[in-house]
C-alpha cells in the first residue's frame, strides 16, 4: 500500500476544510446583520420612489397631458 504523504508545513487539510463553511457562516451573518442597519422603512421607500418617478413632459410627442382635477 501507498502511503499518503503527510504536509510539511501548514495548517492540517481538515483545519482548512473546516474554515470554509465557517468563512461562508461570518460571511452570511455579517451580510444579514449590516443589511439591518440599513434597512428603511416604508415611509423612507414610498419617499423615495415619489421622487424617482419621471414627470411627463408638457406638449412632447406621444404624451397625453396631464389630467385636470375636477372641482
């Protein structure tokens, strides 16, 4: 039988098989716990999209204008 060649210098191969799901965890948690501080409410979302949305153009081809309000 052919023995397996055992590393010289470094951390053992279970160690680093063992960092990565824990990486990918540290990953996913900071992810989750950043996007919570940022998140906004839906007063700040309704804000945002009423100044987001393009104002029709007065006369421009192809637009209707803008409907009067009835009294």
């Amino acid at each position: 039988m052919v023995q397996e060649p055992k590393p010289s210098r470094g951390m053992p191969r279970s160690l680093l098989y063992a960092l990565i799901p824990v990486g990918f965890l540290i990953l996913v948690a900071f992810m989750v716990l950043s996007g919570r501080d940022t998140s906004e409410t839906a007063t700040e979302a309704a804000v945002e999209a009423d100044n987001t949305v393009p104002q029709p153009v007065e006369e421009a081809a192809g637009t209707q204008a803008p409907a009067e309000p009835a009294n």
